[in-house]
C-alpha cells in the first residue's frame, strides 16, 4: 500500500459531483446531510474526515517530507453560518478547479497555505458579526476591512497572499451560491502596496552571503565533512547499538507488563521512561566509551548520549547544507535527497557529477524526479549522512503507516524520545541547528561583509535586513541563502549564463534566474581595475583586427556564408573606393561607422549594438541580417554538430531524449549542416527517429 501524495483522480471526479449535490443541501439548509458528506480518505480511499469535523486530515494528500501541515482546522470561528460557508469554499477548493484556465484543483499544499490567509478573513467577519464573506462586496465595509488590515502593519508579501486568496473565493461564484467580487480596481499587487506596513512596502529578498562568511561556513562544512567521513560506519555501529539497547530495555519492561508481574505500570506513565533506563543492558556512557575508547573519533565526539546525539545530528544538517551549496537546491529539494542521490556520468570523455531528488514546484502530487549538477564533495556529504541517519531510516522502513514508510528515505531524520516514530527535522528544528553551526563555525559579521551584502543584496529590504544583519552579531542561516548565494557567485565569477543557472534551478522563466543572481554583476564589475594605457593598446588592436577582417572580406575571393556574407560577395566587383583601401576602411572603423563582433560561430557586424541575447544558440543569429561565416568559423560549425550529435544519441540511449530538448538541438543541427554544405566541409547527416 503505496502514500497517495496527492488526491486520486476518482475521488476528485467522484467529489466533484458531490459539489453540486452539497451546494442544494446548503441553499436548502438541510445540515444533517452536508454533515454526514464524507470530505478526505486515507492511504486505501476510506473516508478519515466528514464535513461535520472541526479538523479535515490531508495527511494522505501531502508529502510529510516537505510540510508538517497536513489539516485543515476550523476551530477560531464561532459563528456556524460562516464555519459552513468556509468549509463549503475549502470542500470546493478540494475537488473544484478555481479557475476556467486550470484543470485540476490546486495543489493540496497550496489549498492549506489559502485556507491560512481565509481563515484570518473569517476571524475578521466573526468578530463584527457578519453572516457571509459577501459583506465585503459592500465599499464600506471592504473599506473597513482594508483599514484593518492596514492596523495590522502586514507586508507586502503577507497581503498579496491575502488578496489572492479572496480572488480565489471569487473564481468560485460558477459553482458556489457565495458571489463574491470585491470592490477594488486595481491588481493584487496595487492592493497589497495600498495597505501594507510602510517599512514593509519593498519585500525582503532571501540573502546572498558575503564572500567571507560564506568561504568560512562552507570550510567548516567541509573540513567536518572530511574529518567523520572516514568512520561514516563506525558511527552508524554506535548509533544502532544505542538504539538495540534502549530496545532491549524496553522489551525487558514491556516483559513484565504483559506477563502481569508489573500491573502498576502503564506505557503511558512517567515512570515507564525510568524503568526503561534501569532495564538497559549498559549505561549509555559505558556504551558510548565502548565505541570511542583508543579509537580516532575519542577526541571527537563526547560520551554523553544527549550532546552525541545532537552532536552529529548538526554533522548531517552541514552536510544537506553542502549539498544546498554546491547545488542551489530548494529546501524542499534538500528534503528529497537520499543515500543514492548521487551519481556520476561520463559525457563525451567528460565526467559530470549530479544529486538526484525530487522537484514540487508546480507539480501535483509525488513530485517529479531530476537532477542538479554538483561538485564531488557532495558524495562524502551524502554518504555520512546516511550513515549517521539509517539506523532511524531502519526503524521507519518496517514501520506498519506508509506515510512514516514513505519518510524512511529522507536524510534528514530526528527523533527526539525513542518510544516514538522518528520524524522529519522541520524548519524550527533546522533554524536551531544552523545557529549553532553559526556559532561553531564563528560566522560573525564584519563591516566589511556589510558593505559587501549591499552590494550583492540590492533588492533586500533595509529596514529588516538592518535588523537582522549587525557588525559583531552571527550571520543567521537558511536554507534559501545557498540558492541566492549559488546564483550570485555564478554571476559574479562568470561561471556560468543565466540559462543554466535556470537549468540549474529549474525555474520556468528566465527573468527569475536573473532575479536570483541580482547583485552578482554589480560585484563583478566593482572588483575591475581598469589601466588606461592597456585599454588604448587594446582598442587599437581590436581596430586594426576589425579593419583587416573587413578589408579581405571585400578584396579577395573568400567564401562567406550568411546574409551579410553573401551580400559582401555580391557587391566585390562593384565595391566602392571606401572598401578597397586599407586605410579608408581603417577611418571608417576608427569613427565607428563599421564594427565587427566575433562569436564562436559568426561574425556580427551589428557590433555592440546587437545584444546578442541568443548568442548562446547559434541557429538564433543564423537569419540575422548582420551575419557573416568564413571558413574558419565554418569548421567551429562542424565541431558544434559533432558535439549535439553526440549529445542527442547519448540521451536518446539513456532515454532521456525529450520532445523539447530534440527540438531545441535539431534546429542547430539543420543550421549547421547547411553552413557545411556551403562550405563543402564533409558530415554525417543526422537521422535519428524518436
């Protein structure tokens, strides 16, 4: 029996009906059948929660591995009208698609987040004694509300989610007796500035972290990486022996409460835990100084159960962090990772190493399998955190709930009293981890790291970041920083483009992988010392280069190819005296009459005034009026074909040859064929079928 992770497709059919049978009862008030109307199923599609219920559990539909959300609650209203009004939107956000452009309903994970923004409406109509949410189609009233939420001294961000939660209200006025439209003109965004707090007007950026803090946390994290790496086993032996002698000493008790011996004791009793401790076969002292006495982890770890366990419970949260770090990953992602997550492939002689998880962004259920490109250190990384993590993974994988099952695969595992389940480590958790490994790692910040974070933080929010970022104080971690952090240092270093850093981040639009490396130009361009003389050679060599180009292409017989080419070639033998002298053409590009940009695959003669956006394709300039190929470029053409070849039969094989990607390579292929053919330079057509 397999987690559903998301609302199977028959229950959705089944209860969409069910929308319009519940929808009659409501208008006609009949309570006792919408109460007995079943509204979630468990892991074998029984019923778990009926509209009657204060608390709905989705806790089949959501994956524990990202959220501990799993309810829905409607226990802060005392009004029953607005308990039923609200429970009829939720029932429909459910099963309904809220919008005519979508459908499916919304993510079960997105449908909580709304019912958390509705809920602080309905605590709103409760308090003035309205009936409906319908009120706030009267100006006044909306006006009124407004001005509350003004009182409230909201963001930007937390009024957005708002407003768009009413708007989802809205979309429902075809299915639900509930007509809602709201009073206002403008868009969610203007709303949301209309009201917000006025220090919390600008939204508040997740931080890239200054280059000092960031080489001493990921130094700390490497070097305590190497260190326990090399006995990843021992600590798993220790770590298991922990465990089977607290199991030996509950089934010592348990023993006795079965057998009748012990009828005073209950499982559910303080003084079981005692007996329990009494009952082990060894002190956990004893144990632990049995594992660590004349070894090399003596002087590592210390032999107190309590500080070791949270000791290297901080060993395995540095090492999702340097997977965070090397890979730009999203939290959720992290929380995806598991003990064969990383591999390693050989691509045209070239080795590439990759994490593999899950993605849950605009994904329904389970979520979709992909990888990140990384750096070696992450197979250490993930390696002792399995190790360090399986003996709880062992107690999860046999355990009789699939939905604890399902978590055994996580790496980041905690378990705060053994008589229970281990669980997740959630962001609360998280967030005391990553303070002390800030205070381990010394991560304090120096009014050097100030002035570097404004430069690479140029859309953060001053007044918060003011607040949280002091001289002298810790650096506060998150998750999300190693994502901006991954971006910004790409950019800053001309690592790489904004289109792989979105391949990289598996983000659907270009501008948000620009957003995420905001800063990282800024920073590359403020670590530039410029020496005049060398820019003068430079632009002189960079003319006398340009002026010979041009000179040949117009005076010889060379082949060129592309509409600038060709046109060049038409006009040789009626080519005018400012092109047949060296140096007239010489003037021309000294005053910038004629420019000359060279790309891997082309000439341009734009010049800099073609941004060349989609230089990185070369079938994107193919047609450009400005293009010009000579031979040698030519031959960069063939090595380009060879290369996407080679890269589409090594996916086709691999069966990882999409539509898209064929699609995307197969116009580059067909361009660079017909430049070859131009040029007479031999090639092997490429055929392949899909």
């Amino acid at each position: 029996m397999q987690p559903l992770l998301n609302i199977p497709e028959n229950i959705i059919l089944k209860n969409r009906a069910g929308v319009t049978q519940l929808v009659k009862h409501y208008i006609n008030k009949e309570w006792d059948e919408i109460d007995d109307i079943p509204v979630t199923y468990n892991f074998e599609e029984e019923p778990v929660s009926y509209f009657f219920d204060e608390r709905w559990d989705l806790s089949a539909y959501v994956d524990v591995k990202i959220t501990h959300k799993t309810k829905l609650s409607f226990l802060d209203i005392q009004s029953q009208d607005l308990i039923r009004e609200f429970k009829l939107i939720c029932f429909s956000l459910l099963y309904v698609a809220g919008n005519a452009r979508i459908t499916r309903p919304k993510k079960t994970s997105t449908i909580i987040a709304i019912r958390s923004k509705l809920m602080q409406v309905y605590k709103y109509l409760d308090d003035k004694k309205f009936s409906s949410i319908d009120v706030l189609n009267h100006p006044i009233i909306f006006s009124e509300y407004c001005t509350f939420l003004k009182s409230c001294n909201y963001s930007v961000g937390q009024l957005k989610l708002l407003f768009s939660a009413l708007k989802s209200v809205e979309f429902m006025a075809n299915h639900l007796p509930i007509a809602l439209e709201l009073p206002i003109e403008g868009s969610v965004h203007e709303e949301a500035h209309k009201y917000a707090d006025e220090d919390k007007l600008k939204g508040d950026q997740y931080y890239a972290i200054p280059t000092g803090i960031m080489q001493k946390l990921y130094g700390y994290a490497i070097s305590i990486i190497e260190t326990y790496h090399p006995f990843k086993e021992d600590l798993h032996c220790l770590l298991s022996d922990i465990n089977k002698n607290y199991e030996l000493g509950k089934k010592a008790v348990d023993d006795k409460m079965s057998s009748g011996v012990w009828s005073w004791l209950e499982e559910n009793s303080p003084d079981y835990r005692v007996e329990v401790n009494k009952h082990k076969p060894l002190p956990y002292k004893s144990l632990i100084n049995s594992h660590l006495e004349g070894t090399p982890l003596e002087g590592l770890l210390p032999n107190s159960e309590v500080l070791l366990q949270s000791k290297l419970s901080r060993i395995k949260v540095l090492c999702i962090l340097l997977c965070g770090a090397f890979t730009g990953m999203r939290r959720s992602e992290l929380y995806g990772l598991h003990a064969d997550s990383f591999v390693e492939k050989d691509i045209n002689g070239n080795k590439f190493f990759y994490l593999k998880s899950v993605m849950h962004k605009m994904t329904q259920g389970p979520g979709k399998k992909t990888a990140w490109i990384t750096s070696p250190i992450t197979k250490k990384a993930i390696e002792l955190a399995e190790a360090i993590n399986r003996h709880l993974s062992n107690q999860l994988s046999i355990h009789e709930d699939p939905s604890k099952q399902l978590l055994s695969s996580c790496l980041l595992l905690t378990q705060s009293s053994k008589r229970v389940a281990p669980r997740v480590k959630y962001e609360s958790a998280l967030r005391d981890a990553f303070n002390k490994i800030s205070l381990e790692a010394e991560l304090y910040v120096t009014k050097k790291d100030i002035k570097e974070f404004k430069l690479i933080n140029p859309n953060c929010n001053n007044v918060i970041s003011e607040k949280r970022i002091k001289i002298g104080a810790l650096w506060p971690i998150t998750a999300h920083q190693f994502r901006r952090t991954f971006a910004v240092f790409a950019k800053r270093h001309n690592l790489c483009s904004d289109i792989a850093i979105k391949q990289q981040f598996k983000h659907i639009y270009l501008p948000m992988s620009e957003w995420y490396g905001e800063g990282g130009i800024a920073a590359r361009l403020q670590n530039l010392n410029v020496d005049e003389d060398l820019k003068l050679l430079l632009d002189d060599i960079t003319s006398e280069v340009t002026t010979q180009a041009v000179y040949e292409w117009y005076n010889t017989d060379k082949k060129l190819f592309g509409k600038m080419g060709r046109s060049i070639s038409e006009e040789r033998k009626y080519v005018a005296t400012h092109f047949s002298s060296w140096s007239a053409i010489k003037k021309q590009v000294d005053k910038g009459l004629i420019t000359l940009v060279g790309t891997l695959h082309s000439y341009c003669m734009a010049g800099y005034e073609c941004k060349m956006e989609k230089v990185v394709s070369p079938s994107n300039c193919f047609s450009c009026e400005n293009v010009v190929i000579d031979e040698e470029k030519a031959l960069n053409w063939k090595e380009r074909h060879r290369w996407i070849c080679d890269t589409i039969v090594g996916l086709k094989n691999n069966g990882e040859l999409t539509y898209s990607t064929y699609s995307h390579f197969i116009i580059q292929v067909r361009a660079a064929e017909e430049v070859m053919n131009f040029f007479k330079i031999p090639f092997e057509r490429l055929d392949i079928v899909l």
